[in-house]
C-alpha cells in the first residue's frame, strides 16, 4: 500500500498557532447562524522547514445542510486582500469547530489542496463543545490511501504535533483576560498599570522560588523521587544568574524601584497638571 507523495512527511510536520488565531476562530463560532453546527475558515501563516506556524485566519461561508457547499470565490477574494498587506503569510490550510473529522471534512480538504495547487493543506480543529470539559485544539494533515498512483482508496488524516505559541505582547494581553478566569460576575478587565503588573511578576516568582524549595527539601528527605531532568534545569538556570553578592543586589533592586516609584510619581503629577489646566480653560471660555 502505497501513501500519495506530498511536499510534507507527517513525521516531519509539526505546528505552532498563536492564541488570536484561537479567538478569531471562538468569535466565528459565536456569530454563526443559528442552523450551523460548526464553521470554517482559511488558515495563513508559513512553513519554516517543516515548522509551520498558523499566524492569523478569517472565516469563509459554507452550507453542510443538504449538499457541501464552499463560498471559494469569497476565499480567494479574503485571501487577496490578506496578502496585499500580508505578503509572508499565505494559505496554509483550514479550519473547523467541533472534535470530528467526517467525510464533509475530506471533501472540503480537498477544495482547498486544488487553491493550495495540490499542497497538503493543514487543518486545525478547534473543540468549541467542550468535550471532557476541555477545548481541544489538534492539527491534522489529511493522505489519500492508494495501491497504485493512479488509484484511490480513500483518506486519513494524521495528527501533527500541535503547540500554542505567543509573542510578549500577546502574554500580556493573555494574562490581562486570565484575571476574569474566577471573577464571578465576569466584569471587563483593564490592563495593569507598571506597578501593579511589577508587583504581580515578583509574587509569581516568590510562589514559583517557594514551590522550587519544597520539591528540593523533599527529594534530600527522599519523601519523592528527583526528576534528573528537571535537577539539571535547575543547575543551569542557577549558573545563569549574575554573580553578585547580597549587598550589591540589593542595592541594585532598590534603585530600580526607586526609579520607577518616581516615574509613577510624576505621571500621576503631570495627569494632575492636566486635568487642572483643563479646568480653567474651560472656566475661562
């Protein structure tokens, strides 16, 4: 039995999304019709070596109702107007909610490895039903099973390896929205102020230095096993600290937030010069 060649080997394949293609594809899914199960759209990114990395998407029209039906042209026109001020990121697959993979999925695999010239696209699921109380989010690349390669038995589609990547501006933004995670009225949020957000990094490095001391104080009582793996990461991101003594360090961090305690110090001064000389322009006119 003989697999279809394709420019990508599964075994060399893997994938990386960043989080706005998730949410782009959760708003789709919220503005569908009523009559839709699920919802598709186009997958843009690039392949770097086999590395693809899906950096954005948008949504195309489609009917599963009583016959597959793709808005195709709709796609090439979207596509177009990405790649005008996009030029590095074109077509590299599809997307679709739900957890399955049916036969309308093969069929639409197919629509977009002829506008990808017979490339084997990508396609990304996203699990917007929740199953097992999680969102599933998988990558798959789709293979025609044959016995000689003119004939066709049929497709499979295998799982890519699949890891959610981000940019530093997108982990702020991340981290802005997590805050409303145990809000029970589920308020906007705003983003942190430089104080706030310097106090809430040095309490997350003071939990993470207290969890690293109690794994370390119980593996030298030998209440669990050490993890090899994990003691040689440790090694090196101690060897990778400064070597300083205490004095100089702490004088070091003294400065720094005295540094920013009074650049805080006079933004809020120069709001209040503002809002003040607001005041009597308006008084005055």
């Amino acid at each position: 039995m003989q697999k279809e060649s394709s420019i990508f080997l599964p075994s060399q394949v893997s994938v990386k999304v960043h989080p706005v293609v998730i949410f782009n594809i959760l708003d789709h899914y919220i503005r569908r019709n009523d009559n839709q199960d699920r919802v598709i759209g186009t997958l843009l990114g690039f392949n770097n070596d086999g590395v693809i990395e899906i950096r954005n998407c948008f949504p195309v029209v489609h009917s599963e109702s009583e016959q597959i039906a793709v808005e195709m042209e709709y796609q090439r026109k979207m596509l177009d107007l990405h790649l005008k001020s996009s030029p590095r990121e074109p077509i590299i697959g599809w997307y679709a909610t739900g957890n399955d993979i049916n036969e309308n999925s093969v069929h639409i695999n197919n629509y977009y490895r002829e506008e990808m010239g017979n490339i084997t696209p990508i396609h990304l699921t996203v699990d917007t039903g929740l199953f097992n109380d999680t969102m599933g989010i998988h990558a798959y690349q789709a293979h025609n099973l044959s016995l000689t390669p003119d004939s066709s038995l049929g497709s499979y589609f295998s799982k890519l390896p699949l890891e959610i990547l981000s940019f530093e501006a997108e982990n702020a933004g991340l981290e802005s929205i997590a805050q409303t995670k145990y809000s029970e009225n589920q308020q906007p949020t705003s983003l942190l102020s430089e104080l706030e957000s310097l106090k809430t990094s040095l309490t997350k490095l003071d939990d993470m230095l207290d969890q690293i001391t109690s794994y370390i104080d119980a593996v030298e009582k030998g209440t669990i096993q050490g993890d090899p793996h994990l003691g040689r990461f440790l090694a090196k991101t101690i060897q990778a600290l400064p070597k300083a003594n205490a004095q100089v360090m702490d004088k070091v961090i003294n400065n720094s937030v005295k540094d920013l305690l009074m650049i805080v110090y006079l933004s809020s001064l120069t709001r209040s010069q503002l809002a003040v000389a607001e005041k009597v322009r308006q008084s005055l006119n």
